[in-house]
C-alpha cells in the first residue's frame, strides 16, 4: 500500500446557496475508487451540510444530504467536523445526522463516522494529510 | 511536514484569512493573492491577524490594487508568481482557503 | 515537482482562472511538471470555444489553449461540471442528443477521476477558486 495517499476533502461552504457541497461530494464518491486514505472535514459553513431534516422540496432542488448518510458504505469514516464552527452558529452534534459505517472487522458493529474536533486537533489532522482538496 | 495556506478573499468580505490564521501551525507559510492582498494593509483592523504568521504576498495584485509596499504591515515579503511557485515546491502541501 | 492545477471558476468572473493560469506559466518557466490542470464547477467554462472577450483585454481562453499547445498540457473539463453547464465535445454531443460542440482546442473532457489520480501522481495539487 506504499502508493496510498492520506486525502482530505475539506469543506467550508453551505449547501444549496452554491453548488460546491454537492460538487465536493461527487469527488469524493468517485475519489472513494481510488482506496486512499480518505477523510472529510467540514468547518465554518461546512458544519451546515451535515444538518438533520433538510427539505429541498419548495426550492426545486434535488435534496442531495442522503448522500452522506451513503458514505459509509464506501468505507468512508473519518468525517470530521469542527466544534468552534458548530458553536458559532448555535448548532450541537444532535442538529447534524447521525452518521454511521460498519466495521467488518468487528462483526459489523455500527460505529459513528463523525469526530468532533477542536480547530487545533483540525489542524494537526490537516497537517498530517497529504493532499488537501478545496471547493 | 510545514504548509502553505493561501488565501485569496478580503478580510473584511469573510472569514477565510481568520480561519487561515487560526489554524495555521507554526513553520507554515501564508500567501495572499488575488483580494487577500487587502489582509497586509498595516492599521487595517486585520492585519493583527498577520502577528507573528510567515507572510508573503503576491506582488501583481497589490500592484493592481494600488497598494505600495508601505503600506503594508511590517515583515511581509513580496512575491512574483515565480516566487509563489518556490513556495509550493518548499511546503509539502497547499491549503486553498476559498 | 510534479503539479496538478485545479481551476474551481469561470473565466473573468473570478480571478482564479488568471491566477491559475500565470501559476502554472511560472511552473512551466521554472522546469516544473505539471501534471494536469483541471477544471471543475465553473472552471469547466474556461473551456469554451466561443468567447469573444474585448479586443483591449485577455483572451482567458485562447491563453490557456496556447499555453496547452506549447507546452503538451493535459487539461481537462470535468465530465458531470460540463454537463451541467454546457460544454460539449463530440462525444457528449453524441452521447446526449447535441446538435452542436463548443468545446475549445487543447481541452478534453473527462471524469472526476482525473482530478483524483492527480491528486495521486503529484508532489502538490494546488486548488484556484472562490
């Protein structure tokens, strides 16, 4: 596995005001082929995608936030998200979906994909990827 | 493993220089393009941000913005996109804060 | 070092486009490789053949193309971004029902992978957008 890469895709805008959460996605579902290293983080306006109960019905758009409940079946894990940027727009974790991923080597125990962690721990993540992805 | 951020919106149109900034580690560079250029103005309420950061920025766009180098907070270098180049090759990654 | 450029805009509504494009020139000037330089949201309309920008301001376009043609550049339109947006090259036209191509020279279009095996083969991949 000398050629696996530690990728992380970040993302720091809202959903359905532009088209770069929705676009930032389909990277990485193609991207989850690759098998790399994968992991997501999603901070400032990011921590929005990620909200319960969205219903795009009134603005006709297609309602993509099933989509990251799917990630897990692409061995998609590590969704990080930043607890300065929930607080700052008065969300918890209970606002977010609860994502989860299966863990085959411990008999498909259902486990949570969503770390919550401090801009520093970001940081230190960020620092430790080697390609970093912006949309 | 020293990064480089790039940021490339006014401080005062957004958050992205603040959240640079706050995240950056220290070994890591920053450079302003584009409408960043704007964080460097010395007395601009950002450019406390800029304490203690390794900063460059893009020299073509102050020009374009008419910004002189005096006007700019002190210790920033000055950069051509030749010399933005170097800093990608001499950090291990670039971070695009959009 | 190895590059892979990414272009997240359009041309002369954001800079990054210009930006990108003098980057990877420099890149270029200095021996560099660049890998491939990819366009994604509005990125992909940096590849139309059909602009007619003011005779006294730069053609975003013809620069990249020229740039490509010099230089053998692997530049690509993301597949699922042209779509959306109108970009077509023969096979698209085929494919869904066009009656038209618009596509400019030195571009292609192509899936996301590209932009991901970048990501792989490179020593840097350096994001232009908003």
């Amino acid at each position: 596995m000398s050629d696996t890469k530690k990728f992380m895709y970040i993302n720091r805008k809202a959903p359905y005001g532009t088209i770069y959460a929705w676009e930032s996605l389909e990277v990485v579902l193609i991207g989850a082929a690759f098998e790399q290293d994968v992991s997501l983080a999603f901070l400032d306006d990011g921590v929005f995608q990620l909200t319960r109960g969205q219903d795009t019905r009134g603005i006709g758009m297609k309602n993509f936030s099933p989509t990251y409940a799917a990630l897990g079946d692409y061995e998609i894990n590590k969704i990080y998200v930043e607890k300065e940027s929930l607080e700052e727009r008065g969300l918890t974790l209970d606002d977010l979906q609860h994502l989860v991923w299966e863990d085959e080597d411990e008999d498909y125990a259902e486990k949570d994909s969503i770390r919550l962690v401090s801009r520093t721990e970001l940081g230190d993540l960020m620092a430790e990827q080697d390609v970093l992805f912006n949309f | 493993m020293a990064m480089l951020h790039l940021v490339n919106k006014s401080p005062y149109d957004g958050s992205s220089l603040n959240t640079a900034a706050s995240i950056m580690k220290s070994g890591d560079k920053l450079l302003l393009i584009e409408d960043g250029v704007y964080g460097a103005i010395k007395n601009g309420k950002s450019a406390a941000l800029l304490n203690g950061l390794n900063v460059s920025v893009l020299g073509p766009d102050l020009a374009a913005r008419g910004i002189s180098e005096d006007r700019l907070v002190d210790g920033v270098t000055i950069v051509d996109y030749a010399g933005f180049v170097d800093l990608v090759e001499a950090n291990e990654k670039v971070q695009s804060w959009l | 070092m190895k590059l892979t450029i990414q272009v997240n805009e359009g041309p002369y509504q954001h800079q990054s486009s210009d930006t990108a494009y003098f980057f990877t020139k420099a890149a270029i000037e200095k021996g560099h490789e660049v890998f491939r330089v990819f366009f994604y949201h509005d990125g992909v309309n940096n590849g139309t053949r059909l602009t007619t920008p003011p005779q006294d301001d730069r053609n975003i376009v013809k620069r990249w193309t020229e740039l490509a043609q010099e230089h053998n550049i692997d530049m690509v339109l993301c597949v699922a971004a042209a779509q959306r947006r109108g970009l077509v090259d023969e096979g698209e036209a085929q494919r869904n029902g066009k009656d038209a191509t618009n596509i400019a020279p030195g571009f292609r279009i192509s899936g996301l992978g590209q932009l991901v095996e970048g990501g792989i083969q490179s020593d840097r991949l350096v994001v232009f957008g908003d």
